[in-house]
C-alpha cells in the first residue's frame, strides 16, 4: 500500500472523524480435473473518511490513495454529515472515546513464492489427488489467499496499523455411488501467509487421505431419519452454530431492530455448561484466527462475554451503540473494503471447551448421530436456523456405525442450547468462510463437541 502519513491531514478534520487508507490483496488459483480454470491476483485499495455530527454520519471514499483525495474525502464527508444532520436532527451526544495507538502486522518473514510458484504447487496436489484416487469423478483444487492492510486515525487520538493475512486450500472431492454423485470437501490452512500456512504439498497428502476416506464411507452411507434427534455436533457445528445463530441475534444494531437477543440481558438463553465469547485477537496466549487489536473506529478490542453459565451478559457494540446502551464499546465495528463503512460484526466468536472427552460423548448416546462437517446455512433474528451437514455417522448403543448421506440440522438455537448435556474439552478454530452481513468480513469461529438434541433432516 503507498505510504501516506495520515497525521498530516489531523486539522483537517471537522467534529468526531475517521480516517482510513486500506489495501486488500487477492490471490485465488483453481484447478478442476486437472485444468487451470482460475489464476488471478488482484488489489483493491484507496481512501475514505467518515464524520460524526449529532447522531447523524457522513461517509466519503476514493479508490485513488493521494493527498488531494484525503482532502477531497475529508471535505465530502464532513458536508455530508452536516447535511443530513440539518435534516434528521437527531441531537445526540458525543461518541464515547478510548484513545489508543496499535501496530500489528502478521506479514511473512519467509520468501514469498511467485505465482508460478503458487500455480505449481496446486498443480501438484491436484496431480497427487488424481494419481493417488483414480476413482474420483471429480475433484477441485483451489488456493485463496487475502491480505488485508490498513491503516487508520482517528479525531479521539486513535492510530492503528494492521496488516492481517489468510491463506486457505480446499479440496472438493467427488464419487459416482449407484448413479448419483456424492461430495466431500474438506479446508486447510488459516491465519498468515501462504509461505507461513504451506510447505510443500506433501504435507497435505495425509489429510487428504483421511478426506478420502471419509467420502467413500459416505458414498456408501444411509440417510438420516428425520425428527428430533440427540446428536454429538463436532466443533466445525459448534462454531458456526455460535456464530450464525447466536452471534448476530447479539450484534447491537441487530439487537436494536428486534433480534431475540433484546431485552433478555441477565436471562437464561442456554444450559449451564455454555460460556460464549467473541475474542479480539487471542486465546490462552495464541492468536485468533482473525486478530483484531483495534476495530475500524479505532476503539481498543476487547473480548465480549455474550453467555456465561448459560446467562446472557452482554451485545456486541461499536461507538454509537454502545453510547445508546450505555455501556463500554467492545471493538466490534468492522470494514471489508476501504468503500465500506464500518458495521457491528464479530471476530472470533467460539463456545468455550468443557470437561468431556468426544469418546465419552459417543458412548454415552444410545441411538443418535455425530454430525462433523457443516455447508452453508442460514439464521434469522429469532435465533432460527437451518444448517446443511455434509459429513455425518450413526451412533448405535455408543459406537460410530454408517456414515449418513447430505442432511440438515434446524431449530431455534437458544432452545436447542439449553439442551446441552455434554462438551468437550478441546478447542477448535475455523475461519475459512466469510460472514456476509451487509458486506463480507472474515471471521473466526470455534468450540468444542456438543451434545444436545437437534432436528435432523431425512430423506
């Protein structure tokens, strides 16, 4: 990103302003059956500026990083908010400060790889994939890698630096059973750059293996029977379970617009074993995989406390909501692109391990299912939801049995929570995926095993 030094332009700034140079950089390769189909590399960057006047924002960016566009940005803003509080008239107060300067770059030290390079190491996955399982009838090999930059100042005295990247391979594997295709695919990497996430493909092959296996197991599998089921929800469940059908229902703005979540401060949302926490940046001493040390308002991050011991304590705020509520902002206002303007979202949002083992939580169901791999799903404000499971077993008198077909999980999150008997005591982070509230954003996800009873789709 061109280096511009944002204090330059501190007296330019009218009232309570944000100001904000950003630079995401793409790098996204995919092979299908062997054949190139993507290879790109792209940078998305510029300026923006936001102004705070009585309640009322004004909002103003430029794709081109330069000093007549910080002021052409600055000036646009300021108008804006001006305007549109000559007309909304909302006569709020000031915003609540907490001043703090914050550099954290989680840039590589190694060598970086050319994208030939990169383009030469899916290659020779995807031909291992191809030799080593010849009786595949499909397979997709795609590397993303995204490096967000930023750089950020504040009128209340904050100045933030950050450089956060992450590097992913997915590897989408498929069979032909009886006529009908069956799918499996499973994420490898996380928080860093390609060069701190990959080594060689080599490293790769055992748990690709352990994929395969999965698949065929799968391809041979049962569906599931439909109805009220008690089901062990392995960690990659837990974590999107926490996020989708919890984490927004206590998004403050969404809170604000009627969410489930309103009003039940203090009340019992889940069983007693559940303690939910969206994290900033670390956990027991190792970071997140989405770190944030200062969100884009410049507030210092803080870890936020959504459920303890089954209670709800606490939303997720950014300034203005948290001067609404009256309470402290806890770093959540986020932004994905320099043209977008920050929302309430979360970072690291994870139900905390418990005391069991997952051996012991399969042996403990008589009949029931251990669902392990979640697809796309969806919730609502009312904390519904519907999740696809793409990776499942039976369990029968305590042990696994057949793999089960697709199948899905449904039901209303804070009654299924309060269903929880047992959880694991390992920890399990994920942050493949990206929350599209609004705007995409990545985000971590985690948790441990659960059990509880949980719809369960069927044929």
């Amino acid at each position: 990103m061109p280096e511009l030094n944002l204090r330059d332009y501190r007296d330019l700034f009218s009232g309570y302003t944000e100001l904000r140079a950003q630079e995401n950089r793409t790098v996204n390769i995919t092979f299908v059956r062997g054949n190139n189909t993507l290879n790109s590399r792209s940078s998305t960057g510029g300026i923006s500026a936001r102004v705070y006047r009585s309640g009322s924002w004004g909002f103003a960016s430029h794709p081109v990083l330069s000093a007549e566009n910080v002021k052409a940005v600055l000036r646009a803003a300021a108008d804006s908010a001006l305007f549109l509080d000559s007309r909304e008239k909302k006569n709020r107060g000031p915003l609540p400060a907490d001043p703090t300067t914050s550099e954290s770059d989680f840039s590589t030290t190694r060598p970086r790889r050319s994208q030939k390079e990169l383009v030469e190491f899916v290659r020779e996955l995807d031909d291992h994939i191809a030799s080593a399982y010849p009786e595949l009838a499909g397979r997709t090999v795609s590397l993303r890698c995204l490096d967000m930059e930023k750089r950020l100042l504040t009128a209340d005295g904050s100045y933030a630096r950050s450089m956060i990247p992450r590097s992913f391979i997915y590897v989408d594997l498929a069979l032909i059973r009886a006529g009908q295709p069956v799918e499996l695919f499973d994420v490898y990497g996380g928080l860093g750059q390609f060069e701190e996430q990959f080594s060689s493909p080599e490293e790769l092959f055992e748990k690709i293996a352990g994929q395969h296996r999965h698949l065929v197991k799968k391809s041979e599998g049962v569906f599931a029977d439909a109805g009220l089921k008690t089901c062990v929800l392995d960690a990659d469940l837990a974590g999107i379970l926490a996020h989708e059908a919890i984490g927004h229902t206590v998004e403050a703005d969404i809170v604000r617009s009627g969410s489930a979540a309103g009003g039940r401060i203090g009340q019992e949302v889940a069983a007693p074993l559940i303690t939910m926490i969206d994290y900033a940046h670390s956990y027991k001493g190792k970071n997140c995989p989405v770190p944030v040390l200062v969100d884009d308002e410049g507030t210092r991050a803080q870890d936020a406390v959504i459920i303890e011991k089954g209670v709800l304590k606490s939303y997720l705020h950014n300034k203005e909501s948290a001067a609404h509520f009256k309470v402290a902002p806890t770093g959540n206002a986020r932004a994905y692109q320099f043209s977008d303007e920050p929302l309430i979202r979360m970072r690291n949002t994870a139900i905390l391990p418990g005391s069991s083992s997952l051996e012991e939580m399969i042996a403990s169901v008589d009949d029931g299912y251990y669902l392990i791999r979640a697809s796309n799903g969806q919730a609502d404000s009312t904390s519904e939801f519907m999740f696809g499971v793409v990776l499942g077993y039976e369990i029968k008198q305590g042990r696994l049995r057949r793999a089960i077909k697709d199948t899905t999980i449904s039901g209303v999150a804070f009654d299924m929570l309060k269903t929880v008997s047992m959880i694991s005591g390992e920890m399990n982070w994920m942050s493949s995926g990206m929350c599209g509230k609004k705007q995409l954003i990545p985000v971590g996800m985690g948790g441990p095993a659960l059990k509880c009873r949980v719809n369960l789709g069927g044929r």
